[in-house]
C-alpha cells in the first residue's frame, strides 16, 4: 500500500474509532496529528454530529457539493432531516470535495462520515480539532435562516446541482427566478414558487393547458417529495405502535379570558403577545409537580422510565417548514412572563425557519394548540419517547347550566390527552387533567404558585 493512502486509511480509521468522551478525543487527536503532519496530506472525513435527544439518524435531503468542487469554511455541503427539524451542515475546512458518502434519500448515520474533504494545504490544528468538536457540539449545527430577498451576486452562487436539476427538469431558466437564499443563492422553494406563478400565470393569460398540467404535476411531485413529509410518516407510524389511552375533557376558561384581558396590554408595552399557550403551559406544569411519573421518558429496551425534574415542554409548532416542536424548558422555574417570554422567542425564530437544535431537543411533555384553526376534540400523537401530549381545541361561547340550572353563556376549552397506557393509567391521566383543569379555570391559583 502507497504510503499516502496508509495515511488516509489511517486517518479513517482514527475517524470511525473516535468518541465523545473527552480523554478518548484528546488520546486520538494527538495520534491524528501526527500522521497528519507526517504525511503532509490532508484528507478529512467531515462527520455528522451528535445531535443529541437520541436522534441517532437523519436524511440526506440535498447536497450542495459535489466531488470536485472547492468549498471554504462556512460554506453549505448538505442539508439534511430528523424527524424533527432539517439542517444546514456547513464547511470547517477550506478545500476540494472527493467523496460524498450518501446519496440523496439516504438515511445517515450520526457520527458517520459525510463527505472527504481534501485540505487546501497543510491546515493549522485548530481546524483538525474542529472536526473533533463536531462531533460533541451540536449547536454547530446550523439551521437554514430564512431566506431573504437578496440578489445573486454570480453565476456560480446562483444555485445548487439539485436546484439547477429540478429547473432543468421544468425548463425553467434560473435567472428568471426571484433568489430568496443567502448571497442570491436559488433556493428550491424559489423554483417552486416560481412554478407555482407561472401556474397561476398561464391560467390567466390563457396560455396552453398541458403547460399548466404540467407544472402542477411537477410541483405536487416536488411537494410529496418534502422530507419532512417522509419523516413525520415515520416518526407518527412508529408513535402508532405505543397503545395511547386518550381521555377527554372541557374546562370553562371564562377567567382566564378576563385575565387575560386584563394584563394583555401589559405585556404588549414590554414587546411581548400573550395567548393563552404561557398559562396552559404553568398549569401543566404545577399539575406536573403533583403527578411527575407523567413528565417522564420511556425506555422500551429496559422497558423503565426515567422521570424528569425538568419540565421542558414540548410544543406543536406551525412554521413555513412545517411542523416543528421545540420546547420551553425549566417551565417549573418560570412564571406566566417568563414562559411568555420564551414563547414569543420560539414564535419568532420559527417564522424563521431558525430554531436552535437547543430548543428543539430535550423536551419532556407535549402539547398542541390547534384551537388557533378551529376544532373541538382531536386525538393527538405521542412524541416518543415522552409518554403524555394534550391537545387544545378552539375556545367556544356555548350554552351551559350554571349550579342553579340556568343556562348561561360560557367560554368553553376542549382538551385531549394522550397517554402511552404501557406506563401510564386512565385513573392517573384523569386525576391530572382534573388539577390541570382546576389551575385553566381558575387561573390565579397559578399566580400563586399553589
Ligand atoms: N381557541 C381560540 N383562540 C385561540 C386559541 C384557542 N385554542 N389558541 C390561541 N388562540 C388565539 C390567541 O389568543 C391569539 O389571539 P389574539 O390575537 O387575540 O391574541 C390568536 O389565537 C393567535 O395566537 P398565537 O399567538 O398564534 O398562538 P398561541 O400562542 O396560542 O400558540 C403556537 C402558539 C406555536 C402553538 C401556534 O402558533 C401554533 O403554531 N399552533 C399550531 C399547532 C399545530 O400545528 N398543531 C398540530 C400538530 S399535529
């Protein structure tokens, strides 16, 4: 064997058999460097971090290299999909691609190799430990900003082979279509958004039909496509194999709407909208406090659970990406401002499209407005491996007996819990909702703390 390719053996070899701990990463850095120094030739397998939250795996969803091509720090390689967010991973290294590892749909593996990136020239250490670093800080990971209206700047920053193929592939010219990426990059939203125009477009200016069908069909096609489409199907179908006992139920939130009337403009001069979420999500949490078995995480291997002091409540997002679920944490530690606070900050960063892998991880207990669209009862998913989500549906006047048998106007709140009945019981489930209920209905007892 040559010894240049000893040496990318080795340095493979040195890539697969890192770790995370910390005298694992400082034992293998050293003998890394030293070959590296030796051989003066840098190839380096560029690996997929741990982003915690035991997402183990990820799809490829597009990759903005390809071998051949120079790549700089901080320049985009791929984009890729958990089941709970997708991920722009970008360049540590300045460089020419060699090998890219996965094909597009693939599933990666976390820790995997993604790409070989041969170094420009011999690179200084920092840049050899980033890579180290990759593998323990998940907060490197980026999350596609949002796109802004910006110019391309040159052909070359224009667009990605993906976003070049599907324009190819519906004979659209890219410089025609409006850049919403970074540095005037062509995004595929902006092809497909342009191909929605000149849908809508040739309808008006009567332009020939098979043209429309055509890009309809090609968009509804791109659209399916849509990974986090493919990872919610398999995220929600293994939810389905966990028996969920839901249990139903309607609280009169007529305080809390005089409340919160009350206090609204207070917050809004501090900057911050208040909903009804910040209470709905105190309540669960001093309900919590009474019932911790239920703000746990199942194993189903050891088939225990490990009960939570945090309470970091996950919850049902809308964003333009679809649907996201990152959470608040320490909600025990907040008052109905601070969560305010906090969800404000999530609502903002999820318009978006940025949200932290910090605040998408770690979550302990759902939950699901989709009261804001409409609704009553819906029966919603668990988000395994928590054990409990509720769901809210639309507040609605309604005719009820008052304790005197009159029927008055009352403001009326459905919810849905959904319990993974393998740990949880009907009786704990109904014991909960009855203390959560008694905190949305009577909201200062949560200004109190009791
Ligand atoms: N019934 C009636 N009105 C409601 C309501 C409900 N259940 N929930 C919220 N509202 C009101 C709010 O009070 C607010 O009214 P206002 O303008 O008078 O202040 C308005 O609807 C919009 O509220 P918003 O700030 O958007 O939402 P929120 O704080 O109540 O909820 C999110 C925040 C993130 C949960 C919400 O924006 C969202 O994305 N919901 C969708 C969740 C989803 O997709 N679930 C399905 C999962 S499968």
């Amino acid at each position: 064997m040559a010894l240049r390719d000893r040496s990318i053996n080795m340095i493979r070899d040195y890539s697969s058999s890192s770790n995370i701990s910390g005298n694992g990463i400082s034992m293998h850095r050293g003998r890394f460097i030293s070959m590296t120094s030796l051989m003066q030739k840098n190839l380096v397998g560029f690996k997929l971090a741990d982003i915690g939250e035991g997402i183990r795996e990820v799809t490829m969803k597009e990759w903005f290299v390809e071998p051949g091509d120079k790549v700089s720090q901080f320049d985009k390689i791929c984009e890729v999909q958990s089941d709970k967010a997708s991920a722009t991973i970008t360049s540590r290294y300045d460089g020419v691609v060699r090998t890219l590892y996965y094909k597009v749909d693939e599933t990666c593996l976390v820790g995997s190799t993604l790409v070989d990136i041969e170094l420009e020239e011999q690179q200084d250490d920092p840049a050899q430990n980033k890579e180290v670093k990759s593998m323990i800080e998940p907060s490197e990971i980026e999350i596609a900003s949002l796109p802004k209206e910006l110019k391309s700047l040159n052909e070359k920053a224009l667009s990605t082979p993906a976003v070049r193929k599907i324009a190819k592939e519906n004979n659209v010219n890219l410089a025609d279509v409006p850049a919403s990426g970074k540095d005037g990059r062509v995004l595929k939203e902006d092809v497909l958004a342009y191909l929605v125009k000149i849908a809508n477009k040739t309808e008006t200016e009567e332009v020939s039909v098979a043209k429309v069908d055509q890009s309809i069909e090609q968009l509804s096609k791109a659209l399916s496509s849509k990974k986090y489409v493919k990872h919610m199907w398999k995220s929600m179908t293994q939810s389905l194999a966990i028996p969920h006992f839901v249990y139903s139920d309607e609280c009169d939130v007529s305080k809390l709407i005089k409340l919160r009337n009350q206090v609204k403009e207070a917050f809004n001069k501090q900057g911050l909208g208040l909903s009804y979420m910040p209470f709905f999500i105190k309540a669960i949490s001093q309900a919590l406090l009474q019932f911790p078995i239920l703000n746990a995480l199942i194993n189903t291997e050891t088939e225990s659970l490990d009960i939570k002091q945090e309470h970091n409540i996950s919850l049902a997002m809308d964003t333009p990406d679809g649907l996201i679920v990152p959470n608040i944490k320490n909600v025990q530690k907040l008052n109905i401002f601070e969560i305010t606070k906090e969800l404000n900050r999530l609502q903002e960063l999820g318009k978006k499209s940025s949200i932290s892998p910090t605040d998408l991880t770690g979550g302990t207990f759902s939950i699901s407005n989709i009261g804001i669209i409409g609704g009553t009862y819906t029966k919603p998913i668990i988000l395994a491996p928590q054990i409990v989500i509720g769901a809210f549906g639309k507040i609605q006047k309604l005719p009820r007996f008052d304790e005197h048998n009159n029927v008055i106007a009352t403001n009326i709140l459905t919810v849905s819990w959904a319990a993974d009945h393998r740990v949880v019981d009907g009786v704990t489930i109904a014991k909960f909702s009855n203390l959560w209920k008694h905190y949305v209905e009577n909201p200062s007892f949560l200004l109190i703390g009791i």
